[in-house]
C-alpha cells in the first residue's frame, strides 16, 4: 500500500502503518539450543520479495545465511536480484531451501542464476537451492515445513518452535493443522473480509486461528479493503494487523 492510482481511504492513510510493502520475513536466531551458533547460521529470510531491497535498507539488514521460500509468485521471489549484495558483503553463496516444486520453478524462472551462461563482466546472485522433503535445523533451530494450499497450488509455511508463518493460503489441512499443535504466536494470510479464491479472509483466518489455538495472532497479506486502526478495533483479543517493522520476540 498504497496501491497504484487509488484514493481510497487506507491508501490515503496518514498511518504509517497502512504503508506496506510485500509479505517477507527475517528471522534473527539469538541463541541455538546449545548456546552457539553450531551452523554459523543467524539471520533466515523468507521470500525474497519484490520490495527486498527497500525493506533491508529501512530495517538495516546486513546480513542473510539463508533463504526460504514458500512460493515462487512473483511477490514472493522477484526481488532476487538484490540477494547479490548479501554476497557480497559476506562472501559466501547463500544455501537456499524449498518444496521441490518450488525449487523447479526457481530453476526455471531465474535460469540466468541457477544455469549462467558465460558472460564477460557484471555479477549474478550466488545461490545453492536445496530441496525441504521434512523438518531441518538451521542455527540449531528445528524449522518444519508445513503444507498449506494457495488455491490449488501447495505451498509452504514454516513453524519455528512456538511461532508458525502462514502467508499466502486459503486452506490448512487436517494433517497441518497437527503440525501446528502448541503454536503460541502465528502469522496468517488474511486478505481482506470478502471471500477470495486463494487468500483466507478476515473471518476465515481468526477462525482459523482459534483452531490452532494461537494466544498471538497477526494478519499478513493484507489488501486496502483493511485500513489498520479501524480493522484492529474490530478484530477478537490476541489479534491483531500486522504491519511493515513489527519484531516479535519468540521464546
């Protein structure tokens, strides 16, 4: 938001928090189980959205050791380009991780990438993609995978711990609702109150919450129809809007 050539209300907003750019996630991993950084992997992003570049210099991200992916629409991976600074600041390919539809699609969306022909000059992301078939550890943190639908495209969300990201779905299955289990803090997709074909609405997404039964619920993917303050005084306790600069502190 705003959105191009609207004069709606939220797109007028005075709101900061009205201003948003695509769903993406940075998890910063303080401490792994053991006490160290077993992996040297720290900072995880997930997506590599099409705002990419203008989130990390607004959060003053200086660092990413891995990349998730839950999808490849072009919200979701077009900002890709923009990895190849973090490689070049640290000096490294950056290992990435993804369903295996998802790693085809990278392969053949970003071939210029994965499949570089010779070329004189110039540089390209260096990225190494591997494929999730279950849950992973990453900074001595476990991460599962969890299958979501997007319409009737499978997609990925992750669960950390008590925290569990759901972006971009409009339905959880039964068998991932039990992955979900004792999720205390979830991001959701919700992407306005009127029904959509691939996105959960307002009503679907708290509902969906009580099931899992989150204690802290935040609203992701969210469209003009929300205007922030107006949808949050209507929202049940424990929930709420996300917003672009929100940290959470999962324990």
């Amino acid at each position: 938001m705003p959105a191009i050539g609207c004069d709606c209300e939220v797109c007028r907003s005075s709101d900061p928090r009205d201003r948003r750019t695509r769903p993406s996630i940075l998890i910063e991993i303080v401490e792994s189980a053991a006490g160290a950084f077993a992996d040297a992997v720290r900072f995880v992003l997930v997506d590599t959205s099409t705002d990419l570049r203008t989130q990390a210099l607004a959060r003053n991200v200086r660092r990413v050791d891995a990349i998730l992916f839950t999808h490849t629409h072009a919200d979701h991976v077009f900002g890709i380009d923009d990895v190849r600074r973090f490689n070049q600041i640290q000096k490294s390919a950056i290992p990435c991780l993804a369903d295996a539809g998802t790693v085809a699609s990278l392969r053949r969306m970003f071939a210029y990438i994965f499949e570089p022909p010779r070329q004189q000059g110039g540089g390209l992301p260096q990225l190494v993609l591997f494929r999730i078939a279950g849950p992973f550890s990453l900074g001595g943190v476990e991460i599962v995978p969890v299958p979501l639908f997007h319409g009737v495209l499978p997609v990925l969300g992750f669960r950390i711990g008590s925290f569990a990201y759901l972006t971009d779905c409009n339905r959880v299955p039964d068998e991932s609702v039990a992955l979900l289990a004792g999720v205390r803090t979830l991001i959701i997709d919700a992407l306005r109150h009127r029904s959509h074909s691939t996105h959960f609405s307002v009503r679907e997404a708290t509902e969906m919450s009580a099931r899992i039964g989150a204690e802290r619920t935040y609203f992701t993917h969210i469209s003009h129809d929300l205007g922030h303050a107006v949808t949050n005084a209507s929202l049940p306790a424990g929930v709420e809007l996300a917003y672009d600069g929100l940290v959470l502190e999962i324990q």
